[in-house]
C-alpha cells in the first residue's frame, strides 16, 4: 500500500530502528510504506520513520484522536496513563502493548508529575524496541498532567505468550 503524499505542516516522527526524533518539515514529498495499529511508517529522504496516528493529519490521513479528559485535580490519573497504553500497537501485530502483556508496572510520581513504565518487548533483541519506547512515551505525554515519561525495558520474567490477555490470544490465532 505504497502512497505518496505531502506533509500539510511540520510533523514530529521517530527514526526506525534507533526511535530518534526527527521533525519532517512542512510541504515534504514522504512515502506512507504501511499503517498498522494507528501509526504509519514513512520514508522520507531515504530515512525510515514513524509517524503517531495521532499526528496523522500532517501527512493528509485521518488523525487517531486520544481525547483524556482534565480531572480539576492538577494530578494524573493512572486509568489514563493505562488507557493511552491500550492505544499502542505492537509494529509488528496488530494488538495492543496491553493485551500483549508487555506493560509490566505502571508508577504515578504525583509531586514530580511523571510515570515510570516498566515494560518487557516480545523478543530481548527487537529491533523495534527504541520506537516502541518512543510510541509509549508520545502517547503518555498526552495524558493530562503528565510531565515525564520514563520507560524501563526490563526482560525479568521474560516474556511468554501465557502474559496475552485470551482475546489476544485468539487474535493472534494462539489460543486452543
């Protein structure tokens, strides 16, 4: 599903594998390679990248809107934080980090207004791992109140397709 496309303002993407930031300016021909699990990945001057769906816009496409509402308490709700979590995708399937069980641990610093995300990848040597750190802390950063996103990969216990929640499971055509 190869399509050209230009870039309707300045659009913020991630570098596939190393998931660092890149700015894609304003009026630039990129190549959409694939969309899957809302985000899109993109080459622009030769240069793979990641664009949030929630940014889709830039690029003409239909933005993914991740609406969290204020509560008035100045404090972060860590419902939120666990459903913007729900909003990513694996890369490389289309479920959620979540119901992968991927997302180990979830710590709300209230005075510092961040969240430490203690996360595992499906493979220790996925290379995917840095844009998956980079979609989690995006995606986080919207909730509201939150400052800082710190991400941990930690690989104690590993990963096993036991942790997927059993819709997953089916989705991935794993449960019998």
């Amino acid at each position: 599903m190869q399509k050209m496309v230009v870039t309707q303002r300045a659009c913020p993407a991630r570098r596939v594998p190393s998931g660092d930031p890149v700015s894609i300016p304003e009026g630039q021909f990129i190549t959409i390679n694939q969309s899957l699990g809302g985000n899109y990945t993109v080459t622009w001057q030769g240069n793979m990248l990641r664009i949030d769906g929630t940014d889709a816009e830039a690029i003409g496409q239909q933005p993914e809107v991740l609406n969290f509402e204020d509560l008035g308490t100045g404090g972060i709700s860590e419902e939120q934080v666990w459903q913007a979590l729900d909003t990513i995708y694996d890369p490389e399937i289309p479920i959620s980090l979540v119901s992968l069980g991927l997302v180990y641990k979830v710590t709300v610093d209230q005075d510092s207004k961040s969240v430490l995300i203690d996360m595992t990848l499906t493979a220790p040597g996925c290379g995917m791992g840095p844009v998956l750190v980079g979609d989690v802390k995006y995606r986080v950063a919207k909730v509201p109140n939150v400052e800082t996103v710190k991400v941990e990969l930690v690989f104690d216990p590993p990963w096993s397709r036991e942790m997927m929640s059993e819709e997953a499971q089916l989705e991935a055509g794993l449960f019998f």
